[in-house]
C-alpha cells in the first residue's frame, strides 16, 4: 500500500478505540489523548502508529464506507447499517446495479448502496427539502462518491426519471404515493424496499403494492443485540437499539 | 435488456410466488401447476408470462445472487444472508476488495461476498473436505462467479497464502487457530469477521485476539423477525429463525 | 407429604422427561417405554420410582398447575404462560383479587389466574360460545379450582356483572366493547389486560381508552429465548416462538 | 371499600402519569406538580382527587405490590418482575408455597414471591450482606409482608435450614454451590430457579445439577418490547432492556 498524500483523508484511532476523521495536512488537532500535529501522517503508511504532544499512540488508517457513515449518521430511529445490509442479503444489488433512493435525507444509505454498485452502477437519490440535499451532497463528496451519487431536488411521489432499475428505495412519510412511479422504474424482477418507523405507512405500502406488478412482498425488522464477552463475564449488553424501522421488499414481475 | 439465449439460467416465478431455477432450454419441466416447456423463455424477454400445459402462468425473470443463493443454502444453523449481511454493515468491503474466507462449506458466504466484491476484488476461500471442495465449487459454477471466487482445498488454520487482504471470515470449528494467520495476511485497518454458532469458540476468539494486533473487537447476533401484514390482522410471525451464530468482528491495526 | 389415594391426580415423568397426566387407579397406561400399571402410584409418596413391564422407570408427582396448563393449552397463537405472567409482573394480583376474565377459552388464563388468587379471590370468566364453556368448565374441574373459577356464557361486551374487581383481562376479537363495562366493574386503581394477536385492535382499545377513566396505558410483547448449554456448545436455540400477542396494560384511575 | 385511615400508605398519580408512594398524614408533600398536603388523603376513599397549591390534580390509590416493588429497585441488571414472573409461568408456586430464596439483596424477588404465597405460604431468603439483610427486612416491613418474609443472615451456600419447600431460587455470584442444599431442601416434584446476568455460572449450574436429582432442566431469558401506540405512529419503542438475566429451571425428582 501507498503513503497518505497531503490532503488525504486518515482515520486515526486512540488508544481506546475511539475514533477520529480527519486530514493528513500541516495541522494541530485536539483529542482526549492530546495534540496531535496531523502532518506527522503526510507520507505516513496505513497501520503506522504516530504520537501527540502526550505521547499518546494514534494508528493512522484508511477510512472504509462505514467509517465515513458512522461519522455522519446521528439519530437511532434512522436507518442503520444494520438495515441497510438487509437490502443486499435480499436482493441481488451489487456492482453495476442502478438504484433509485426515494427521501436522501443525510444521504446515509445512498452512500452506503453507492459504494456497493460502484464504479458501474449508479444511485439516483430523490429529495424534497433543499437543506437536505446540500447535507447530503456535502456527505457524498466527503466520502468521494459523487461520480456514483447523483442527488435531485425532486418529489419521487411525483415521478421517478429513471428506467430499467434494479432496486427502488423509499424512506419517506408517504411510501404508498411512489408505488406506481416505482413499478415504472423498475425492470422486470427489480426489487423495491420500503422503510418505516411505523407500521401504519407499511399498511398502506401493502395496500397500494395490491393493485401493482409486485410479488414476493414481504415485510422485516431487523435486531442487532450486542454481546459482551468477559473471561467469566459474558452476556448481552444491558440496552439495545429495539426498533428503528420496518422494511418491506417487494419485486416488481 | 435483452432476451434470454438458450442455454441461460432463467428464473420461473408461479403465481403463488414458488420460485425454480432453470435453464432456457428444449425441455419439460414439472411444477405443482404443471409441465412448463422451457424453450418458451428461449428469446422470451424477462418479466415476459410464459404458461404451463394447464395454461397456469409463469413469469421468467433473470435470476440474482440471492436467489442462486437461496436455492443453495439448506440448514438453518448456518450462515444466513441476513448474518452475511452484517459483513457489509461493519466493514468497508465492496468492490475490489480481496477477502480471505476460512471454511468454505457450499460456499454460500464466498459466493455472497464474490458477487459484491467483483469485477475487480476477489474471494480465496479454504475448505479442507474434498467433497465439500467440489460442491462449493459447483455452487460457485452455478452462479457465474468462478472468476471471482477461488476455493483452495487447504487449511487456514495451517497458514494463508495471500497478503493486504481487506477481510478474513472465519467459519471453522477452531477459529482461535486461524489469528495468527489472519494477523498476516490482513492489511493494517483490515477486518475480520468469525461466525460461530457456540458460545464457547467466541470466548477462545477473544483470548487469542488479546495477544494479537486487532482492536475494535465486538460481538453481536442478528435477529430476523418477519411481519404479516394484513387488513385487518397485522402481526408479527409465530415463528422466527431465533439464532443462527455470534458474529465476531476485529480490525487489524 | 402424603401418599397418593386411590383417583388422585398423578404426574408421571419418564427417564427422558416425558410427562403424563394420569391417575392413581387400577389401570395399565401405554407410553412409549412400555405399560405402565398405575395401580404402583396409589399410597407411593411423591418421588418414587415406578416401573413400566419393560422395567422402565417412572417418577411420580403431584402435578403442579403449570404441569395442568401444559397439557390444556394447545396452539401457539394463544397467551402462553410467559404472558400470563406478565400481568402479575404489572398489576399487584395475587391471593385475595378478585378478577374478571373475558374470552374464557379453553381456560387456560382462567386457571392460571385462579390458581393464584385462591382462597379468598376469585375468578370470574366469561364467554359466548358454549362449547368453549363446556371444554373450559372440564379444564377448570381437571385442575380442581372449580370453587374459585366461574365460568359464565355471558358477552363481556354487553355488560359485566360484578363491581370492584382488581383486574379485568380481555381475550377477545373486539375488545374494545368491553372497555365501558371494565371501567364500571374496576374499582379504582385495577387494572385492565388486553391481549391482542394483532396490532389493530391494540389501537382500537387506545381510542377506547382514550375518552374512559384510564391511566398508565402500555402496550408490552414478551419474548422468551431459549438456550442450549452444553459442555462446549451453549447456544440459542435455533427457533424460538416469536409472537403470541401484544399486553396492553391500563390502570381505572 | 373503606377510606385511608391516618398513616396508610397512599400511592399519589399525578396528571402526566408520575407515581409517589406516600402516607395518609399532617405533611405538606413536594411534587414537579406543586406541594400536596397529604392530610386530604386521610378519610378519601381510594380513586379520589386530591389537589396541590397550584390546583393540579392527584389521584389516591391504594398502593400494590408491584408499585412497591417500582420504588424499590433501581439497577437494570438485576432480575425485574418480568423475569420474577417466569417463576410464575414455570412452576407451580401460589398461596401456601414455601420458597427459599438464595441472595436476597434488596428483598424485590422475596417480596414478589410473598406476596403471591401468603397468606399460609412462607419466604426464607437468605443473604450474608449485613447491609442487605437490613435494607431487605425495610423494604419487606414497608410493602407489610414481615409475616411472610423471613430474612435470614446466612450463607446458603454452607446449607438450608428449610425442608420441604416448594421452589429454591438462586440469584448469588456461586449458584452451583448451593445445588447440593437445594436439593436437600426440595420436596420431590420441587423447583429450582437460578438467576444468572452472564453465562459462564449457568454453565457450572448444569455441571453442579448433573450429579444431583433434578430432571426438567432449562435455560431460558425474557425479553419485554414495549410498543407506542398513536394514531398514525404505532412502533416498538426505540431503546429497550436487552439483557437482564439467564433464568434456570430445574425440577427435583
């Protein structure tokens, strides 16, 4: 592997996992541990150990995806990655693969499918608010995928541009508007997912998928419990993320 | 998108959502809707209807991963797509990257993360059996990855041949005697992953871990809960899929 | 502890854990390790050991009321135990309480309830159809709580007849039209139970609630996971129940 | 039912559902809501409105068990009434139960457990902590069960007192040994219940239980979801307790 150049984005990590984002550039940077002069990185390899003015071990590392997604997501009723990855162990969504993303919001799950279907596929994510699509388009940079990304400040209730996709996504309040949009966009055997918080919307998603080309229609939480693992310690976390949403897959026939 | 040639796989989709995996070809093919001629979908475009001898419709559409790999996979205990899936939410794999897999099996995993790391990535995946060598590798046939996913009929336990790997998974009895080697092989920021069914070979794992260069070790398990959505009568299933395995992540630093 | 007399309840367990519900009476008793005579159990003190023709061992018990319910209760769908429970986790009944019970069932809630608010409680339950009345009364006998459980083929929906009750369980399609007559039975601070399959009459009892003298609504679903341990394989089991119903919990204020 | 007489205990409801467990007498009482003089409470009948200085309103009730139980326990890792009622839904303990309780702590599961054998049933619960054998016999005096709760100052490890009894429950650091006395202790057909935050002591539990008479041995745990309920907004609650505890059960033959 390659040295950081200057400018280059570095995840370093303390010596108690936390973790931070940042620059390999001619700059002072304050953690917990100490200063840290980020030019110490210039030139530095991934997996090389660099020190504050403590003396303090930061490993110096390349960020993944999730590294960038974990810096940018906030709320737990969000989609997590958690949810997002069921997307992929339920469709056949990889490289190359076209997606629509119906309500970008931060942009977290465009990020995240964007990664998988680069440097082929595509992700055309749709959005209302215009403070939205500039945190998201901000976001999508910040992770180098907007040649993959494309954010549109448009209504995917109103009407989805694109054709022959293999995956819709819709996080917005009324799912049940895009259904038909959704079933024009997709090619025969694309799948649409549709996440909820609430099971009322999923309701109406069924109702509106009944008089649609849509089978295989199914409907999932997802819940991921954390294990704590002690030498004669070991058990399930105390508290757990219950719920963020339901998500229900359908395929367009 | 064009039509399919004979000889393709093609997936038959009858209208109560039974799913068969065939090939377009001069042949009968017996459903419980009766015998479908499978030359129809010579030519047929996907999403067309084709019909049995009892005049029962079928839809033929190209078939994904996920359904190659549904039509693999057989016991619940292991590995399920929606565990496979938490691989993509906690790591940054994607495509291009070079993943070592330990324990091949029929080698769904492999060819779960074949297909999202191709074209440019690759899957080495070690299987000491023989007989499980050669069904992984007709899997592997069957679902068109075998560029992208290598078995190597080896131990990993006894040492990994590749280096600068992005992410080891480990799915073997004694997983504790595959870290050192994934130590070596791994890339600094590299993961890994180890799923085990037990408690007991996750506790081993962290022992070994501790004398080893990893951090950001943690534990989970993945629950799946399915949804029926009706009118009237919109409920959680009876039954559910409780536990399939623990799902050790580390980073190499 | 006394012998058992000659027609008394006896619990047999075989040498896997197979449990019988027999009686103490001259009478031979086909099981899957051979015939058992139970004419041994009568004057045999709990905890002696029987043997079937095959010389098989059998302990005897005084059954327990869960021992009773086990064998009554029948599909999974239904409140099990683990939710039954659940009310004396969140209302203070026990010895004494006088309770209503609405949708009587095979009586299984009945019998639970009534086996804990004996002596001096009671446990009225009501119910339409007759043949439920009949199959709940042989239930109630079976378990000899008929001084304390009283079966009534009354509509809960059209009125309750007792006044000051601590607790009014519903069981029932339209639960919701119970809720005026338990705001009239309750004395304040009872409390009122409503089990629910499916989401929808959970709302419907909401809004219900929402124009009556209620408090501290709640709504709760209880999971219970079991898990295999074994020398070096403890693990989850594979399947668990994953929904019987929604407790809804309300407090007449 | 007969009004508060001076000094009784008074469970105070205020508007927004907030609970304060309180005495009938001359005192002016502190709330969120405005200072209450409790001597209002002398005399109500039970569902009465009382009001503070500023007018807010607050319903008197007669305290029960489980509201007791609310104000007296306080960390999340110990066994909750959820879990205390799968004693319920597992055994047949009720009115006239002898239970011996192992680890007494702050006296929650010995007042349950009182509370549902009184009045002829008994609790011996046994606890080596001087400080926790005062707090427990406090809380005991204050939820009125001094009758049928007996806190005993001794380690249950070096033996029971008790014969005959109904259920042993173990919630201590070394459950395994105690299992020699349980089964002494135990009347045939009786229970044992172990509580155990992690899983190694469970393990060591079934190692301990396979030398002794017992039969019927699982392990299971309690998961409680709570689920909003609204209008148009119906979802499990965002953050839930994951983990309490491993409950083992064990029936002496």
């Amino acid at each position: 592997m390659s040295g950081f150049v200057e400018g280059e984005r570095v995840l370093l990590i303390d010596e108690q996992g936390g973790k931070y984002l940042v620059r390999a550039e001619p700059r002072k940077f304050n953690t917990r541990f100490g200063v840290v002069d980020l030019s110490q990185a210039i030139g530095a390899q991934p997996g090389t150990v660099i020190h504050s003015h403590l003396g303090k071990p930061f490993v110096v590392l390349r960020p993944s995806v999730v590294d960038y997604i974990q810096k940018i997501r906030r709320v737990p009723q969000v989609l997590l990655p958690k949810d997002a990855a069921q997307i992929l162990a339920n469709t056949g969504v990889g490289p190359g693969s076209v997606v629509v993303d119906g309500g970008t919001g931060s942009g977290c799950l465009a990020i995240f499918l964007g990664h998988l279907v680069r440097p082929t596929g595509h992700v055309y994510s749709y959005e209302i608010r215009e403070d939205f699509v500039e945190l998201a388009r901000r976001n999508i940079r910040f992770t180098g995928l907007e040649d993959v990304v494309t954010v549109k400040q448009q209504d995917i209730c109103q009407g989805i541009d694109e054709r022959d996709v293999d995956l819709v996504t819709l996080d917005i309040p009324k799912p049940e508007d895009a259904i038909p949009h959704a079933e024009n966009a997709l090619k025969p055997g694309g799948h649409l997912f549709v996440f909820s918080p609430c099971i009322e919307p999923v309701k109406r998603v069924y109702e509106a998928l009944s008089s649609h080309r849509f089978k295989e229609i199914f409907t999932i939480e997802c819940l991921v419990r954390e294990i704590e693992v002690k030498p004669n310690a070991t058990r399930p976390k105390t508290r757990m993320i219950a719920h963020t949403g339901y998500m229900t897959f359908a395929r367009r026939i």
